[in-house]
C-alpha cells in the first residue's frame, strides 16, 4: 500500500475538483495534481538519482509544492524526512547527516542555509528550490511508475528529540500512517471530497499528519496566504472553502478565539478545530468554546505514534451536562479505537484506577523504531508497548489525564523543546559550572525556557553571552527567556538535578505578564 495511490485514485474520480489551493486561489486540481506528482517523482528518480528507500528531506514553509514533492516522494518508493522549517542550519544538518538524507527539497526562505550542508552533510547530493527552475524541470519529465510499497516498508522519518538531546527518528511506515488516517476517520471525523483542510500549522507536524486523511478522501488541501492565521483570513478561506478543518496549537486557539472579526461572526463553514501538542487551560478551552461552538477535538500523541494515543471528541466537549465535564476537559480523553493504552510502574506493571506511572501504547499506528538506533529503540518499545515517558492515570471511565512528564519535555506555543540540548549549548560557556533547564508556566506561550545557571567560582557569564551562544547553535525559540544565576542546584543523593524543585520554585513566583 502506497500512500501516494490516494492522489491517483483522487485525479481520476474527481480530477476536475481543487485538490491544492494558495488562499482562495486554486493551485491545482485533484488531474493537475496528480499528473505533477507523477512527473515529479520521475525526476527525483531519474535526473536525481533516487531508488526505493532513499531519504528525501523537506524543509520549507507550507506551501503547496511541499504536498507535490512529499507524494512525489512517496510515489518513486522514497522515504520523506520532514524537517521543522524553524531549525537552526546546524540541527538541520544532524538531521540530515543522520537518516543520509540524499536530496532536500526547500524554498527561496531557507534556500542559503540548505545549499550550504552540500559537502558539509556527507550524504547530500542535491537541494532542489521549489518553485523555482530546477523544480519545473523535474516536473517536465513523463510521468513515472508508483512504486509498490508494503505496510512494513518506511513512509515518514520523524525527529524528535529524547532524553538524550540529540534528535531520534521515529520511523513510520505506509502501514502507520494508513492506521493514523483510519483512526482519524473513525475518532474524529468522517471526510468528504466537499471538504477542505486549513494547513495553519507546520506540515512537519501535526498538520502534516492531518492532512493525510484528507488527501485520501479527496478534500482540498489549502495553504493560508499569511504567516499568522487571523480572523479576517479564517472568514476569507471559510466564505471560499467550506466544510474546512484544521490542526492547531492551544496557543493559537486562543489567539484566534479573542481575535474581534471572529466575535459573533458566521463560522458555518468550519467544520473541526483539532488541538494538541500543548496544555490547553481550561478557561482557554472554555473561551474558545464560546467563539467557536461545538467544533473542538483534542488529541494526545507523540511522533513515535503518529498523534494517536487518545483523544476527546466534539461530543465530548459538547456534552457540558456531564457531572465531571470540567475534569474531562482538563485531561487527554479516552484511547483511540486503533490502540490499547495502559499506566504502568517501573516494573512495567498495570497500576489501579487513579493511580499514577507511565502511560504506555501499542496498536498498529505506534512507529516501526528509530532509524539506526537499535539500542534506544528496545528501551522504548518493550515487552510490544510504546513507552512514552508521560506520566499520568486513567479514572473508572478509562479517561487519561496527564500529570507529569518524566522526560522532561517544555512545549512552548505548541513547539516542543528538550532541556538538554540547551543544557550542553549553555555548558559551553567557560565561565558556566552547571545548569538545568525548566519550564514555568506562562499564560500566553504554554510555557516559558528559564535556565538556572551555577557560574565559576569568581566568574559569571552575562545574559547576553548566553544568549549568544544559544542563538549560534540552536533554534531561537528554545533560546531561554529567563536567566536565574544561583549558587548550586538542588541534587539528590545520587547527584541526579531535582528539576521538580525548581519547577516548584518558580510556580510559587506570581504569573509572568
């Protein structure tokens, strides 16, 4: 099963139906489309040299011609590596350096900083613009064979980042992805060809994934005009492309939810909200509700399964009658109907209702392992089940709330981020003896990166230099918001950092405005 069999199946049924659209404007139809695709993958095969199974990286705002070259990819047999378009060169770069990424295709945006890996990045032969000549010439070729895949054969290499600091690929096959679409189909809502799909957020992400379920049913795919999705735009793209849903960060939930165009506005056309990836507080959520109506879905997921761990439904959230709607709402719902999910101890044993440990899933969605590391690859999958890090427990209804996450994960306006890679930037500084990363709670972003810092003896580094250092090495929005310079940091007897210390230091603090 090829994914890429959606697009040809879509340009013959209803090829004369928007299949990708720029704003209001259509880019191309479901024939267009699907024509482009198949001239496409001829030429990554041909002009670039590609066979089944090699990596092609994608690193690019979203546009349409992100979706031409991920089908195109799929299509020729190859393996798609989506890269978070916000990255720094040099993470970009260990991405690539890791999975052997042969080909990357990006935009004019992040071009300079792509074209400077070839030759720094063994395994990269070629980086394609797109749009741009070289892309055009890849399309003018014939079309090529789509190439058999099996469920096993890998689909879509997922970075994301553990305890260690250095990113991981999670390695999701036809057979994963094909799950996750069945799963959104059948937990959160049907799709029709009448339908459309908003791509507000990263096409790396969970946009990305989203997105897949409505390719297969033949919605519109459409790209927003804007950086920034806003009120007046939604009501533009909704007035053109009803029935539309799409994938969002709680944060830019409540943006959206206070923007004044909306306030009163005709929302008949939109169809789904889908939030995720961050915590959505409750006055939020219920804010939102009121802007928005019943038109909300959560889900909870990870890369490693592909945004299918569990989820609450439209129905859940409508159901206000409910005498523990307000706890429902504050957790991660119920699993979904494609998984079995579990709280277990550390002897990896079911712990009781309301009891606390760590949340574990397997079912046919959770990834194949991570490519190249077979040592972490067993730590994560054990005994058959995804262990996820997470920690939290499931009521008599068997709904999930979240409590705690033992990796220590900080997510900031929707984006995830991993205390140790800053850790070992910040550690570079000479004049730095020690350092832990947290995240405080803030009201606009999620959370917010405050590092505590143990200078030198007679030395101490300024925030400037800090933020120097993190700017040359990682992505600027992991960059700290806060610098706290203390004399040690709390350890337990093993010498491990107490992070659940400083967290309970800063929420003592009153909110940050």
């Amino acid at each position: 099963m090829n994914l890429a069999t959606w697009v040809e199946r879509n340009g013959r049924r209803i090829g004369e139906r928007a299949a990708l659209a720029d704003g209001v404007r259509v880019h191309s139809t479901w024939s267009q489309f699907a024509a482009r695709v198949a001239a496409l993958s001829a030429g990554l095969r041909d002009r670039c040299g590609l066979s089944p199974g090699d990596r092609i990286a994608i690193v690019m705002g979203n546009r349409s011609e992100y979706l031409e070259a991920q089908y195109a990819a799929w299509r020729a047999g190859l393996v798609v590596v989506p890269v978070n378009a916000r990255l720094h060169r040099a993470e970009i770069a260990y991405i690539l350096e890791h999975s052997a990424t042969a080909v990357v295709v990006t935009d004019a945006d992040h071009a300079p900083d792509v074209q400077a890996l070839v030759g720094e990045v063994a395994s990269l032969r070629t980086v394609v613009v797109a749009p741009g000549e070289a892309w055009e010439e890849l399309i003018g070729d014939e079309p090529g064979p789509l190439v058999d895949r099996q469920a096993t054969d890998p689909a879509w290499i997922f970075y994301t980042s553990g305890t260690t600091g250095r990113p991981k690929g999670a390695t999701l096959t036809h057979g994963n992805l094909l799950m996750a679409s069945l799963s959104y189909f059948a937990d959160i809502d049907p799709v029709a060809a009448t339908d459309s799909v908003l791509h507000a957020a990263p096409l790396s992400h969970g946009a990305g994934l989203y997105g897949l379920p409505h390719v297969a049913h033949g919605a519109v795919s459409v790209m927003p005009g804007s950086g920034a999705l806003d009120g007046p735009e939604l009501l533009a793209l909704l007035r053109r492309w009803p029935g539309m849903s799409f994938f969002a960060a709680p944060l830019m939930v409540k943006r959206l939810a206070a923007d004044p165009a909306l306030q009163g506005a005709d929302l008949d056309g939109l169809k789904t909200i889908i939030y995720g990836g961050a915590p959505m507080y409750l006055a939020d959520l219920e804010h939102a509700m009121q802007t928005f109506g019943p038109r909300l879905a959560q889900i909870y997921g990870q890369g490693e399964s592909p945004m299918t761990i569990t989820a609450l439904s439209k129905a859940d959230h409508a159901q206000r009658e409910h005498p523990r709607w307000r706890e429902r709402m504050s957790s991660v719902g119920f699993a979904r109907t494609d998984v079995d999910v579990r709280v277990v101890n550390e002897d990896d044993r079911e712990v009781s209702t309301g009891e606390e440990g760590e949340v574990v899933v397997r079912g046919g969605v959770v990834m194949d392992g991570y490519w190249g590391d077979a040592e972490e690859t067993a730590k994560a999958l054990r005994d058959g089940w995804l262990h996820t890090g997470d920690i939290g427990s499931l009521d008599a209804e068997g709904c999930l709330t979240l409590r705690d996450r033992s990796k220590d994960l900080i997510i900031s306006g929707g984006l995830n981020i991993y205390p140790r890679e800053i850790e070992e930037v910040l550690l570079r500084h000479p004049d730095v003896d020690a350092v832990a990363v947290v995240g405080r709670p803030d009201p606009e972003w999620g959370e917010a990166v405050v590092a505590f810092v143990v200078p030198e003896e007679g030395r101490r580094p300024s925030t400037d230099e800090l933020d120097r250092l993190c700017l040359d090495q990682i992505a600027r929005f992991k960059r700290p918001k806060d610098y706290r310079f203390v004399d040690a940091l709390p350890v337990n007897s093993y010498g491990k950092v107490l992070k659940r210390e400083l967290r309970e230091q800063l929420s003592d603090e009153p909110p940050q405005r």
